[in-house]
C-alpha cells in the first residue's frame, strides 16, 4: 500500500502553476450536457503530457517550462470532441477550449516557441 501511495503522489505533481482555469463557452455547455469532463486532459496537461501534438512543440513545451513560456496541448475527446488547453507564460491563467465537429490540428505551429500562439491557430477545416 505505501508504495501505491508513493506513486500516486509522484505522478499527480503539477509541473507549473496553472493560474486561472478557464473554461471556453463551448466547454462549459458540453460539460452541463453530459458530453465532457476535461478535467483528466487538464490533470494530463498539467503533468506535462502534450497530447496529440507534433514533435517540435513537445519539445517547445518541455522548454517552456524552463523558460516561463506558453504551453500548448491539444487533445482527441472523441470522434466530434477536441480540446485545445493553453497556460499563458506568466502562468496566471489556464484556457480549455473545444473543437466540435471534424476538425484538426494544424501542426507544427511554429518554430518560436517564446510567441504566442492564439489557440484559435491550431485549427484547420478540411478542405478550407
């Protein structure tokens, strides 16, 4: 048992101050549906796991933490279902936003990692 409580309190560390959670529009009304608990895709975003996001900004993000930059994660609910998660560089703040309906990541974003990135850019419609 001391062991499996070790490791709980070892992976459960948040590796930055996440600020504010803010929850987009979209989020909040999937959540009073039924349809959605981020909270699992925030614990992960805030452990340091990125999601479904290219290489370079793993390792942007992996950086960032280091330098006080932003952090970018983007998540595949379901099939309809995506989230973008985003901790401002100052960590005063911690944006969840959905993507409802066929749409993906456009990836990679960016080589500099230190300017940010609206999140609003990290969606592309196929076919647009």
């Amino acid at each position: 048992m001391a062991h499996s409580s070790r490791y709980h309190r070892r992976h459960s560390k948040l590796l930055f101050p996440v600020g504010a959670l803010i929850f987009s529009k979209g989020v909040d009304r999937l959540m009073r549906e039924g349809r959605l608990d981020p909270m699992p895709f925030f614990q992960r975003h805030a452990r340091g796991d990125w999601g479904q996001v290219s290489d370079e900004t793993w390792y942007a993000n992996n950086a960032a933490l280091k330098i006080d930059g932003q952090l970018n994660s983007f998540y595949v609910v379901t099939r309809e279902i995506s989230l973008s998660i985003m901790s401002e560089a100052d960590r005063s703040a911690t944006m969840i936003r959905a993507t409802v309906g066929t749409l993906r990541p456009l990836l990679p974003l960016s080589t500099d990692f230190r300017s940010p990135v609206p999140v609003s850019h990290f969606f592309h419609r196929p076919g647009a």
